[in-house]
C-alpha cells in the first residue's frame, strides 16, 4: 500500500514527436498529467528524466508547465534511470522507498528504470494507464514483464485513493475532482 509518506513519482522522457506516436498518446497523456496534479497535492516529490532531449526532444509542453519551476528535468543517455549518476543523486535525497512509474516508453525507458529500481530495493509502482509504447504490443509485454520481476502493477485512480486513505483526507475533494474530469 502506498504511503504519501514514502513515496516519489518518476515521470519518465515523455518527448517530443515520440510522445505523440505512442499508443493511446491522448488519454496517457492527460492520466500523466493528473498524476502530476495529484502528487502536488500531496506533497510528493517528483523526478523527471529526458532521454537525450537534443535528439529526441524536450518534454511535451503539456507535461513541461505542470513541471517546470517546481522540479529540474535530469538529462539522461541510457535508457534506465539508474545509469544516470545525477537521477541516483537526486533520488537519494529525496529519500523515498516507493517509487510511482509514468511514462515512455513502457518496454524500454519505463521497463529498465522500473526493473533497476526494484533490484536496488525500491517498492516500484507503475501506473499502468499512464505508461504506453508506440505499439500495443510492446506496451503489453513491457506490463507482463514488470509484473513478472515483482513490480506492482496498478492505475492512476487506483494510486491516488491508495494515497488518500479516506474520504476524510483533507485534500480529498481536490483530488477526486482531477480523478472525475478525466
């Protein structure tokens, strides 16, 4: 069970035209973008990865204004995060053990960080409706091989009320409201 507490969200190289080419880019797009609002309201901090942005592309601007200003994207050449020094740095200070996964693409990027993560022993999380890969295909068997090595598979709705606990919780309505507009 995730505990708001403990954990981190890792919104991971959602770029450029490749954003776009991905499966269901639209709706996987707005559950990013309301996870991102959700970890807002509960304080979560947030890692964000692009992958070789002078060759892919920055982040989609979407994505980019609900980021920028509040966290710095980390440049990155290999595929998982943990091959960057300056990803591990910032989530050892961070200092959180549960690790929610967005982003793409689900088989390559999303698959090896999350894989990493878990060997180094992070609980990782990855929201299954705010991930995709160009082709379904991929997409399936970067989810089936995740759950597979132990990663929880779960959605964005599915998350947030883990965080949230109870409908007493005082930030409650804000966040049910961004659940109810998608």
């Amino acid at each position: 069970m995730l505990d708001p507490k403990n954990t981190a969200v890792a919104v991971i190289d959602i770029q450029g035209k490749l954003a776009a080419r991905v499966h269901d880019h639209a709706r996987v797009l707005l559950h990013i973008r309301h996870f991102i609002k959700a970890a807002e309201a509960f304080s979560l901090p947030i890692l964000w990865s692009e992958q070789a942005p002078d060759k892919i592309g920055t982040t989609v601007e979407s994505i980019k204004k609900l980021l920028e200003g509040k966290v710095k994207p980390i440049a990155k050449r290999t595929f998982s995060c943990w091959g960057c020094p300056e990803y591990i740095e910032r989530l050892q200070k961070i200092n959180k053990r549960q690790i929610i996964v967005t982003g793409i693409e689900t088989h390559v990027c999303v698959y090896q960080t999350a894989r990493d993560l878990r060997a180094h022993g992070y609980q990782v999380h990855l929201i299954a409706d705010a991930v995709s890969s160009r082709h379904e295909f991929d997409h399936s068997f970067g989810l089936a091989r995740m759950r597979d090595e132990g990663i929880t598979i779960t959605t964005t709705e599915m998350a947030i009320c883990e965080l949230l606990k109870t409908a007493d919780h005082p930030r409650f309505k804000e966040v049910i409201a961004n659940i109810k507009a998608r």
